[in-house]
C-alpha cells in the first residue's frame, strides 16, 4: 500500500471519529504543510499558527473534501484562505498613523536569521514576499510542492491553461528579480 492509499484510508477513520487515525493525519502532513506555510508567511512564529490554524480549520471540515486523495492540496488551499483572511482582518485593523505615534515594533527575526540560511535561501524569500499572495500560492504549489498543472488548476479553481500562462508570467518576473538582485 502506497501512501497516498494509507492516507486515504486514515482521513475516512478521521471522519467516523477515530483520534488515532486523526493524529496519524496530522504527523503526516504537519511537515508539508508548515514548509508551505513558511514559504507563504515568511516567519517562523507565523508559519506555525498557520500550520496550527489549517489543521484545526481541516478537521472541522474533514467531512467537506471530496477527494480524500487530494489532502495535502486541499491543506494548502485552506491555509492560503486562512492566510489571506488574516491578512485581510490586518488591514482593516491599521489606524491611521496621524492618529497615533507608532512605537518601534519589537522585529521579528527573518526565517534566514534563525536557521542560518543561505544568501541565496533569502533573496529567493524576499524575491516572493513581493509576489502577491495568490501568484505566490501558485509557484509554492507547483514548484515546491510538486503539484502538476493539473492538480494546481484544481486547487485554484481555474483552468489549466490559466495556471500554465500565470506560472510563465510569475517565474518570467521572478527570474528578472532573481537575475539583478531586485527584491523591491
């Protein structure tokens, strides 16, 4: 039995109610999901209340995949709508800054920082933080999450020739940015 198999035999236990079975899901997919929400987030901190948000919004909605087999995309997708929820609600929240006299927020150290990352693990970041979320959503999907066109197009919900025209514009624009070092 491959994993995909394993995979979806435990979401159908998930679903009649067995911890074990929803635990195993979880180890499962806990490392995917938080290199995605990283590379989404760009913070380590951040990265990890995604990751933990996805989970609990996924087993809430366990029930609502049709596809047992396309888990690991549908995570994604969830944690892509979480994200740009949280990005939303952010936003709404800012006062103006007439109002008040902002204090110098304490930073948060850059993923890079942390784990000692390569000059090069950082421009990529950087490069992708300049993306807006949904192109972003779309290389990490298919670039290094191995999605196919296909499997991307479904998650995104729009057609495959939609995703192969964005994928040529978002890497064309990144490329540039990676070859001069642009990361405004």
């Amino acid at each position: 039995m491959d994993k995909k198999d394993e995979l979806i035999i435990l979401i159908a236990k998930a679903r009649r109610g067995d911890e074990a079975a929803v635990a195993k899901v979880v180890e499962l997919g806990k490392d995917r999901l938080y290199r995605y929400c990283l590379m989404l987030t760009r913070r380590r901190e951040s990265a990890e209340d995604l990751c933990q948000e996805t989970f609990l919004r996924a087993l809430q909605k366990l029930n609502q995949l049709s596809e047992p087999g396309a888990f690991y995309g549908w995570l994604c997708q969830l944690a892509k709508n979480i994200y740009i929820d949280q990005l939303r609600l952010s936003s709404s929240k800012e006062t103006p800054t007439s109002a008040v006299v902002p204090e110098a927020p304490a930073r948060e150290p850059f993923v890079g920082e942390i784990t000692g990352e390569s000059d090069t693990g950082i421009l990529v970041r950087t490069i992708l933080s300049h993306f807006d979320p949904e192109d972003r959503h779309l290389l990490l999907l298919v670039d290094m999450e191995g999605h196919s066109y296909l499997e991307a197009s479904e998650i995104m919900k729009v057609s495959e020739n939609a995703v192969r025209s964005r994928l040529h514009r978002i890497r064309q624009e990144f490329l540039k940015r990676y070859k001069g070092g642009e990361t405004n």
